[in-house]
C-alpha cells in the first residue's frame, strides 16, 4: 500500500511515515499542496494523508484538486487538523474528505483509519457500479478458496439472452435496469437459499457468476429462473407480452423478433467435473453455455 503525506510541518510529516511504514505502508511525504500534485503525476497512491492547514493552497483547495480529476477522484483522503470546530469538520466532509482526524492524536488509531480506507476503497473499485456486485478478481479469489479449503462447490454461469438486441430496441437506460434487477435476484436468492458460503459476482455486461455449495446449487438456480421470469415482465411492453415476442435488429441490420428476456445458467460442480483452478471450471462451463444458449426461454444446464 503507497501513502502520500501532505504536511506543511516536517516533524508532522516524518511522523505520521514512521507510523505507516512501520505498519506495511510505503510513503511519500511533500510539505505542501503544489508539491503534493507534482507527486501526484509521477505516482498514484492507495491514500492521501493530508494538512487542513498549509500555506499556499491549503488542504480544501488540494482536496477540490483532486476531486475534480478523474484519475484521482476515486483515491481515499483523510485530513489531519488542528481546527476541532464542528463547522470545519462539515466543510471538510462537503468538499470530499473521507475520513477526519484532530490534532494531537493517537498513531494506532491513525494507522487503523487509513488501513479502513484503503480496503474500503479497493472493494469499491472491484464492484462493478450497476449492480454493486464484485468482479472478475474476487470471482477467482472465490473460487480459488473454496477449491483450496476442500470444499466441494459448483460454479455457475449466468447471462441474458439476445440481451444486445433488447439493449438496442428498448435503450440503454433500460437494459442497465434489466442488469440491476437480475443482479439483486442472483444475490437475493443465493443469500436466502444459501448456506452462508454462497459468492455473487459480475463479469461485465451481462455475464455473472455464482459460486454455490455444492448440495443446494440446483434448487438456488431453479429459484433464481422462476424469479426473472416472473419480474421480467416490468421490461417489456403490453404488446410485447401478448405476442410474447419484441422486434429489433438483428446482426444484418433487419428487423426481427426477439423472444421475451430470458436467463440462462449453466453450473460445474467439482464434485464431478473434477476441476482444479477457477479457469479450470471456465473450460468446463464453455460446451454447457452453449447448450444453455440454444433453449428457447431462460433455462439451466449442468
């Protein structure tokens, strides 16, 4: 983990770095809020520790800095001041500030809000923002974890079917809806049928993966169909449900019909396909989704 201490006293700044790299942390410490963007563009840190009192640009300008680039914007800040008065608290968590910390203070304690950032802001960043569901990375830490512990566990692909066509048809505002209902769905089932060891995460698009425990991965895949199928209803329009089909472009730029949206899972277990490694089980999941792919309605494969 990399740290940039912002702090216009050097004693300030030379203590707080002791503290953090004695903890794990690698730091770079600057005296104030120029030199600290400088530093900024030759390397991006995990967190910023940073002065609420400088001169020159004080640490409310460099936090307006920081939040206003987009490479930056996600990187947790906690501000260190002297200032105790509640109004500058608020100003501070106004302008962006993640976590605030007074001066004279205890080190533990500030070694312990900055391990909170940083971790918070990494599971941050592996959650994909439309459905708020973990990604490819902590997909394969999961799987890989179970296969480790010796637990026996089925892995399960989950996507939309003709979902390009629907997003093309119906827009994009709706298809990310589409995405965030089947999300909760997924998460919603697998929590309530699941025996606690259950994992939710989204590939991207329209592709997720759920790792299961083996003895209930059937019965939360059966659950989770019956559940789209019954709340896919709110994507589509009167007509559409009537006729049970929508019309939209197909891959030659014609206009075809569509079924209705459908979900199709299919599911390894290592019980029996025997798989070592997370890409392992995506070998074996490959012939199964596309038979998954080729049942009209949303369906599941083992």
């Amino acid at each position: 983990m990399r740290a940039l201490v912002v702090d216009d006293e050097p004693h300030m700044g030379e203590l707080v770095n002791r503290a953090l790299v004695s903890r794990g942390f690698t730091c770079d410490v600057t005296h104030d809020g120029e030199a600290a963007l400088q530093q900024l563009q030759q390397e991006t840190p995990d967190l910023i520790i940073m002065d609420r009192q400088m001169p020159g640009m004080d640490g409310l300008a460099l936090l307006q800095k920081i939040r206003s680039n987009p490479f930056l914007a996600q990187i947790p800040v906690l501000m260190l001041t002297a200032v105790s008065d509640s109004h500058e608290k608020l100003l501070a968590y106004e302008s962006g500030v993640d976590d605030y910390l007074t001066k004279p203070f205890e080190l533990d304690e500030l070694v312990a809000k900055c391990g909170a950032l940083v971790r918070l802001a990494r599971r941050n960043l592996e959650r994909n923002p439309t459905s708020n569901l973990p990604g490819g990375d902590a997909i394969e830490a999961a799987i890989q974890k179970r296969l480790k512990d010796g637990q026996p566990v089925a892995v399960c692909h989950a996507d939309l079917d003709n979902f390009k066509s629907y997003a093309d048809s119906h827009g994009f505002e709706r298809a990310n809806e589409v995405i965030a209902l089947t999300s909760r769905i997924l998460a919603g089932i697998g929590t309530l049928e699941g025996d606690g060891s259950e994992f939710v995460g989204h590939l991207g698009g329209d592709d997720f993966v759920l790792v299961l425990p083996e003895s209930r991965y059937r019965r939360i895949c059966t659950r989770i169909l019956e559940e789209f199928d019954q709340k896919r209803a709110r994507f589509h329009t009167p007509d559409e449900l009537k006729q049970g089909y929508y019309m939209a472009r197909d891959r030659r730029g014609r206009q075809a019909q569509f079924p209705l949206l459908s979900l199709s899972i299919a599911a390894v277990s290592s019980a029996r396909e025997n798989f070592a490694t997370a890409s392992a089980a995506g070998e074996a999941l490959i012939e199964k989704k596309k038979r998954a792919k080729r049942i009209r309605g949303s369906a599941f494969v083992e």
